[in-house]
C-alpha cells in the first residue's frame, strides 16, 4: 500500500466530520508525503468536493491577495534583496488549528501560521523577484491578519569613517530632539534629532539623505571638547542607521563649513566592544608659577609609568604614555603632544584632579589645560 493510500482513511474521517479548504486538508498530510502544494494535495483528497467554510481558516487563503498588496504597498519607497514574512493571525484560527491536529493524533505538520507565511513569501517573491531569506533577511515583513495591516522592518546598515574638524566650536555630539529626548517623534522626523550643528549632525545629515532611515546610532572612538580641533587623518567612527530605504549608495567626502566627513564605507556591524586606540595630542598649559626648560624635563618621566586614572564611580585605569614633547612658548605657557592610550581625560590629567601623577603634581604648580588638539588617532 503506497503511502498516499494508508493516509485516505484517516483525510476522508476528517472530510466527512469537518469543512476544510484544500490548503488545510492537504498541509495535514503533505509533509509525510513529501509533497510541496498542499493546495494540489488538498484538492485531490477532496476529489473536487465543495465546502462552504472552511472549519479551520475560514478560507483565509482566498484572501491572500489582499495581504499580498499590503506587503507591496509598505515595501514600496525601500531597495532590498531579500526578505522574510511573519504573521499574526487570530488565536481562534490556531486553536482550531491544534484541535483538528490532536483529535486526528497529527504529528509533525506545519501550522496553519507557517503556511500562510510561506504562501505569502511565495506569492510576494513571485511578484517581485525578492530572495526570501528566514535566516538573515534585509526586509522583515510582519503581516497582521486580524486587523489587516502590515508592518516592515527594514535591518539596521552600518558605515565607519573618519572626521576632522578644523575650526574650534563644534560639539561632537548633537543634543536630542527636545520634543521626544530622542526616541524619534513626528516633529524630527524620527531621527531623534531636529538640528544638525555638531559632527554628528553632520554625518547624519549626510547618511539619511544617501540611506534614508530613522535613528542613526554613533559609537565614537573617543571624543575631543567642542573647543578642540581633529586634525590630519581625522577621527574614526561607526553609524549604525536604523530601518534605512536604501543598502547601497555611492558614497564621497563630505564637507560642512569646517569637518569633513572622509572613507565612508559600508561595514557589517559596529564594534561590539571598545577598541583599543592611541591618540596623539597637543595641549596648550598655563602655569601659575613660571617655568623653566630644566623644570619641563620632569614631564619625560611620564612615559616611564603608566598615568592611574580613578573615574567618578571610583573605577581605576591606567593609561600609557608612549612620547612627550614640549615647546616652552612663554613664561607661564607651554605646548605638550602625548602619545598617549585612548580615555585620558586630558583637563584632569592637567589639574592631576584623580589622575596621578598630574602635570601640576610633577611641576610643583598649578597648571590648567587652555584647550587640546587631537593630531592623530590610531585604532
Ligand atoms: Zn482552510
Ligand atoms: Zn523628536
């Protein structure tokens, strides 16, 4: 007896106590034939018998068109390959689903759920010649039957670069939209912010113009006052764009009054940890008491050991110092460039307030940073 012959006794007992379309009567049996329609499989089981109703969809799948044009209605404004399709449908449906599926001891089958969302896949992949794609999907459609909508979630692209900034005044940061502190509102757009006059304004002004897209998150490799200047090849940075249009663009250097925006290039995600970088650095010192080349010569002891730095909470660090110069620029002035660990808070480790040693420690006086420059930063 074929296998296709030991499941009638069992699909005709169904048949004769429930109404249920082809795609429900045959998803019951189709996976222990190997058979890929349960549509075709359905419809000979039934050998053409009319239903009015179906017991467990409530022949949903003659509706499926109507879902289908929803998917291409939302997807419409995005550029994408592939995709994948969930779906939420009506507890009564699942329950009624299961029912049948125990009363008749049936194991191993799809749901009812799966095979909607494999038909819609099906069908939307037909109409558009988009891969679908369960495991990594750049598009991920959420289709509603109950209340007949659909949602699209279109997977977060990420870029890195590198900023420079050559005019003193610039935060790094942009402040949030006041009106939603940055969670995306109507008033900005969703971006979280409404105004674009910091580094980051810049670069997000840029990536959502290429990419579309709401939130765009940073992860800065350091950071530098609004009053400090970045300088030659510039700091690197990660954005990470959240439920972009577009996955692709031709990407160029930016240029915004005075930071420039440069080797924007798409990467696969940002860094799940801190990276580890040096920064090199140019501090401009007062000093109360005057000073004197032969009293400078004590800073050189700083690449000896590392600088221990104690942050608010009371966590301890250290942080390498690999080169030090000075420039005496007059008697209370002088430059200093580090080569130094990335993290050193640079104002403290000048006032030696919970950095040790501080240059006032090792000067015998006390010094203030005026302003600091970054000139280079390795990663
Ligand atoms: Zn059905
Ligand atoms: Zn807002």
């Amino acid at each position: 007896m074929s296998k296709y012959q030991q499941i009638i006794p069992t699909a005709n007992k169904i048949i004769k106590k429930y109404d249920l379309c082809d795609h429900c009567l045959g998803r019951l049996f189709s996976k222990q034939l190997h058979l890929s329609s349960n549509k075709l499989l359905g419809k000979k089981l039934k050998n053409n018998l009319a239903i009015e109703r179906c017991y467990i969809c409530k022949n949903l799948f003659e509706h499926l068109d109507h879902f289908l044009k929803l998917m291409i209605d939302v997807s419409s404004n995005y550029s994408f390959t592939s995709f994948s399709v969930g779906a939420i449908i009506k507890p009564s449906i699942v329950d009624k689903d299961d029912f049948i599926r125990s009363q008749f001891k049936l194991k191993g089958i799809d749901s009812i759920k799966t095979d909607i969302t494999k038909e819609l896949g099906r069908k939307y992949s037909r109409k558009t010649k988009k891969t679908i794609d369960h495991l990594n999907p750049e598009i991920t459609f959420t289709v509603n039957l109950k209340d007949e909508s659909c949602e699209l979630r279109s997977k977060s692209i990420t870029l890195s670069g590198r900023y420079t900034k050559t005019k003193r005044g610039y935060p790094q940061k942009q402040k949030s939209c006041e009106n939603c502190l940055g969670k995306g509102c109507r008033i900005c757009d969703f971006h979280g912010i409404s105004k674009f006059d910091s580094v980051e304004g810049v670069i997000s002004k840029f990536v959502f113009k290429k990419f579309g897209g709401t939130i765009a998150k940073f992860t800065w490799i350091g950071g530098e006052d609004q009053s400090s200047l970045v300088l030659n090849a510039g700091r690197p940075f990660f954005v990470k764009i959240q439920n972009p249009l577009k996955r692709k663009a031709k990407l160029s250097d930016v240029i915004s009054d005075s930071i420039k925006i440069h080797h924007l290039k798409l990467v696969n995600e940002s860094p799940k940890r801190s990276l580890k970088f040096n920064s090199t650095i140019r501090v401009k010192i007062t000093t109360t008491s005057e000073i004197d080349s032969q009293g400078l010569k004590k800073l050189k002891i700083l690449t000896s050991n590392p600088v221990v730095v104690y942050d608010k909470s009371g966590k301890r660090s250290e942080k390498k110092i690999f080169n030090v110069k000075y420039t005496k620029k007059s008697k209370n002035m002088f430059n200093l460039i580090i080569k130094a660990e990335g993290g050193l808070p640079i104002k403290r480790f000048v006032i030696g307030d919970d950095v040790t040693p501080g240059i006032s420690t090792l000067l015998e006086s006390p010094c203030v940073c005026e302003r600091f420059d970054f000139l280079d930063i390795e990663v």
